[in-house]
C-alpha cells in the first residue's frame, strides 16, 4: 500500500518524470509560462518555485543548482538575471495555476502554469548574424572583386538556372537541360 507516499508518478518511470521535468521547467522558462494538464503542473509547481527561489540567490551554487537541472549556461544566466531583476521582495508564492479549457479528446483540464512576477520569455541563443548575400543568393567569396568581374563577363543571360538537378527531371528533360547548357557556353578560342 502506497499510505503517505509523497509524489505522483503520472504514469510514467523516474527518468521519464525526470526528463518531463527538464523540459518543462525549460519551457516555463523560455516563453514565460506554459499550457499543460492540471495534473502536470501540480507536479511541477513545486520544483518551479525551489528553482526561482534558488535563483534569486544569484552566487555560484545557484548557477550550479540551476545548471544541474536545465542544462545550458546560457539559459541558467538569463533565467538569474531576470530572476534578480524582477523578483527582490518576494518570498514564496512564485507561480499561479490559471484554468484554460477542458480538451475534447480526453475531456482533461488544460491549465496554464503562470509566473506570478513579471518574468519576461528568456532567449538562451545568442543574437544570429546576417549573412551577407550575392545576387545568386550564395555566400559571398572572401575576393568580393573576383565575383564581380566574374558577373561583369558572363551576366546572368536568362532567368533559367543553368544547372538544374537531376533528380527533379525524366530522362528526356535531362538531356535536353545538357543540350542546353552546351548551346550557352562560349566558344572558347
């Protein structure tokens, strides 16, 4: 008999717990909130509120508290800084349960499991740079002037590509694509 066992197993073994944990607590963290099953979020409500007072903390053993469960340096720091930013005062009570809808295949409540501070949807990737582009739509070389001269001498002709793949063509359309890119080449002499 199961008398005063503490926990819910929600029909799964421990690592699949655990790995539900792990990604939702990410989750909860990344878009500032989350829809889930009443019973879910019961579940991780408690482990939420340890981790946001963990974080409030900000020293070296909250970054490894925080690391130990989520995984990535980058989301652990911007899960602090925005911790410490927006929470100074408080003490308990970090997470409320907001009753969404009842789901139509299995009739269970869906709830969303809701930062009571404003905790804003944190960004683990850095910024990504922009490539710059030819007109082809490749990268550019390292000798931007050897492109352009190459452009300069054999100027895109027509809006067909020259070479075109060969899987996307029957056997007659490839023999003709061949027959004309020999027709475009120049003569060369």
């Amino acid at each position: 008999m199961r008398h005063h066992v503490f926990g819910k197993k929600l029909g799964r073994t421990s690592s699949q717990r655990q790995s539900l944990l792990r990604g939702a607590s990410r989750s909860f963290f990344l878009h500032a909130g989350i829809k889930t099953t009443n019973a879910k979020a019961i579940f991780l409500r408690p482990t939420l509120e340890k981790l946001i007072k963990t974080a409030q903390k900000a020293d070296l053993s909250a970054h490894r508290e925080l690391f130990r469960l989520l995984q990535d340096r980058r989301l652990v720091n911007a899960i602090i800084k925005s911790v410490t930013d927006s929470v100074a005062d408080k003490t308990s009570n970090y997470t409320k349960i907001v009753k969404h809808k009842i789901r139509a295949g299995d009739q269970a409540l869906v709830v969303k499991l809701l930062p009571t501070f404003d905790l804003k949807p944190v960004s683990p990737l850095p910024a990504k740079k922009e490539k710059i582009k030819n007109i082809k739509g490749k990268k550019t070389p390292k000798n931007k002037s050897k492109l352009q001269s190459q452009l300069k001498s054999n100027p895109p002709s027509s809006p067909v590509p020259i070479s075109t793949p060969a899987k996307s063509l029957s056997t007659k359309g490839r023999i003709k694509a061949k027959a004309a890119i020999v027709k475009k080449q120049p003569a060369k002499g």
